[in-house]
C-alpha cells in the first residue's frame, strides 16, 4: 500500500477505516487478490477525489452471511449511463480526474473477476457531484 500513502499525503486526503472487531467473522479468501481489489477501488477513489476530501472504508456484517466491504468517494459521480462500462475490460467513462491520472480500463474487470471467484458480488452506486460507493460482498463460511 506504499502508493496509495504517497497518493494520499499527495492529495491530503483523509482516509477512514470504519469497522467492528466482532462483525466480521471468518471468511476463505486468497489474501493477495482481495488486497488487490481493495487496492484498485482505492486507487480509484483516490484518483477522482478532489484534494482536502476523504475516502470512506466501511467493513460490515450483515445478516451474518456476508461481509460488505464498501469504498466511498466524494468526487465528481458517475453517470448512470455511464456505469455500465465500469466493470469491461478497456472500457473508460467520460469523466476526467481531478488528479490527471489516468488508467488502463482493466482494474474494474479483474476486480469484477476475482470477486466472483470468491462466490462474491462487486458493484457500484453513485450520486453526481456527491459521491461514489464502490462496494463488494464476500460470503461468510
């Protein structure tokens, strides 16, 4: 996580991790790829957001059945007309980043990818000009 520390010093945003010990239960994952999604969603979050703003982690139990992981953003929004690119390999929206970085259209797919190896869901709500919630549910064994 080396590159988003630098990215956030950077950007001076705030990042916020919010979770209870005991909502989470155990769950049989591969480790290194979980990582990377939350790697991806976070680079992403951090890439639209505008500087002095924060990003949201929130890790939460629900019904006991799965975890929800969920990353939020305070950045300009996606169009609902424009989210159904999000999750394709090479596909991009219209909206530039406040930060100038760019991408390679890939990070989405392969995180799409290895969450439904993990019997898990992955998908997006957003409201333009306020925020957007990437977010990924994972069963609990």
């Amino acid at each position: 996580m080396g590159l988003i520390k630098l990215l956030l010093l950077k950007d001076q945003l705030i990042l916020n991790w919010k979770f209870k010990k005991n909502q989470l239960n155990f769950i049989n994952i591969d480790k290194i790829r979980i990582q990377q999604v939350v790697n991806n969603l976070l680079d992403n979050a951090i890439k639209f957001s505008p500087d002095n703003s924060q990003v949201i982690v929130r890790i939460s139990n629900k019904n006991q059945r799965k975890i929800i992981t969920e990353i939020i953003d305070f950045g300009p929004g996606i169009p609902e007309k424009e989210q159904y690119k999000l999750f394709k390999e090479y596909q991009k929206t219209n909206i530039k980043p406040p930060s100038g970085l760019k991408g390679t259209g890939l990070g989405l797919a392969i995180a799409k990818k290895i969450i439904n190896k993990h019997k898990g869901k992955i998908g997006v709500t957003s409201e333009i000009g306020k925020f957007t919630n990437f977010y990924f549910t994972l069963p609990v064994n």
